[in-house]
C-alpha cells in the first residue's frame, strides 16, 4: 500500500502537497484560531507540514495518516526538527475510512477528497471523527473560469468539466451538505506556479541522478510537457482552496 513512485518523484521537495505556500497555511491557522490542545485528525497528511508547523505555533495535537511511505517518514522527521514529536503522530495507512479512536476537534483532509469519493463523501466520512461542533477542513479544486471543451478539463488533470463546479457553487455545495462555510484560504496564481514549477526542478534532478531508471522515460515525457500543457490549463483554469466547515 503505497503512492506510486511517480508522485513522490514529482514532489521529492515539497512540504506542502498542494498549491498553498507557506504564508498561505500560516495564514490558514490564523484564521481558525486555533487554541493551545485543540485535537487534530489529518487525513491524507502528506509530509506533514500543516500538523507539525500548527503544534508549533499554535500548540495543537493531533494525528496524520497517509498511504505514502516516504511522506510519512518525511512528516516523522518533520516534526522531529520542529521539535513536536510528543504532541504529533503519522500513520501510514489508507486515509479512506480511517476514524479516529477519540472525537477530534479538527477534521481535515486538504487536497484529497478522492478518499472519500468527492466532497459528500469526505464530508461524511470526516464527521465520523469530529466532536459535536467541531471545525472540518476540506481542500478542493474549483474552476476559476469554465473550460471551453473537455479537452482543456482533460489537461487541467480532470476527466471532465463535470468534475469541478466554479468557486459559489462549492460553497453552496458545502451549504446544501448542511454546513455553514465559516472561513476560506484559496491559492492564487502565484501559489500554484510555486507548486507546480517546482515539480519540474525535482524531476530534471531526479532525471540527472537516475538516467537508466525504469521510470526515466516517464518523467522525461512530463517534464517536456507539463511546464507548457500547465501555463495553457490549469494556471488559466484550476483554482483551489480550503474550507473551514461548521456542522448546522
């Protein structure tokens, strides 16, 4: 059980796995006032970087879960440099289904909905876990402008323009689940050209140290490709963000 190899190649040096920066997940603890032992449950937690620079700065505790090896060994060492270890924890395992033991007060999952096979589903399976009147976040892509034809949605890494609904249809998805949205942090452009690009340099590494790699053929193709196919698509298309969700 694992992610393939492909991803954690594309992103070998991203803390963040999706197109927030670092001031902007910052900003994002701001705003949900977070107080010192609020109980934490991320799934799909990646390197961990939300969990560990959060009990940093603002002294929460929780638990990460994740299906890659490598970015949950990442996220372990994490929170070993920012000195965190005893108040924060990483699980490999599937994210999907996964309860926590006890009520949480904060239920994540940023960037990965497929877990619980699209929002109502990640809605629902994250409620499993939150105490009554707990926040949920929930990180999802959203089109900033309509794609012209399904071939544009297709290179914006959807199947379909059907995929995605624009920025006020996803709250009144949210609102129709039966949550009040209560904050929003959404990436801007330059936040995804900092996710994006920056895959391109740890492939063309990668490419450097590994040229007879069974993969190598597969990441020269992307890395021809992408950096054009992704100013054409989703830097024009794709916005993203997270919500902080309250159950009415």
């Amino acid at each position: 059980m694992d992610l393939p190899r492909i991803f954690t190649i594309r992103e070998s040096d991203h803390r963040i796995h999706n197109p927030l920066t670092p001031a902007k997940l910052a900003a994002l603890g701001e705003a949900l006032r977070l107080a010192p032992g609020t109980r934490m449950l991320d799934l799909a937690s990646g390197s961990g970087e939300m969990l560990c620079t959060w009990a940093r700065d603002h002294g929460i505790t929780g638990t990460g879960v994740d299906i890659s090896t490598v970015f949950t060994e990442r996220a372990r060492a994490r929170a070993v440099e920012l000195g965190v270890a005893d108040r924060v924890e990483f699980v490999h395992g599937d994210a999907a289904g996964h309860v926590a033991d006890q009520p949480v007060d904060l239920a994540a999952c940023v960037g990965a909905t497929w877990i619980g096979n699209g929002v109502p589903g990640t809605t629902e399976l994250l409620d499993r876990s939150l105490r009554p009147g707990g926040l949920m976040l929930i990180g999802e892509p959203y089109w900033r402008r309509t794609p012209p034809d399904e071939e544009t949605a297709e290179a914006c890494h959807a199947t379909a323009i059907a995929d995605f609904v624009r920025l006020p249809e996803l709250i009144e998805q949210f609102q129709d689940l039966g949550y009040d949205v209560v904050e929003m942090v959404l990436a801007d452009q330059d936040s995804w050209d900092r996710y994006a690009a920056a895959q391109w340099l740890s492939m063309r590494r990668w490419l450097d140290l590994n040229p007879d790699d069974e993969l190598a053929p597969e990441v020269r193709e992307e890395l021809a490709t992408e950096p054009a196919r992704y100013a054409r698509s989703t830097r024009e298309y794709l916005g993203w963000g997270v919500f902080a969700l309250l159950k009415r």
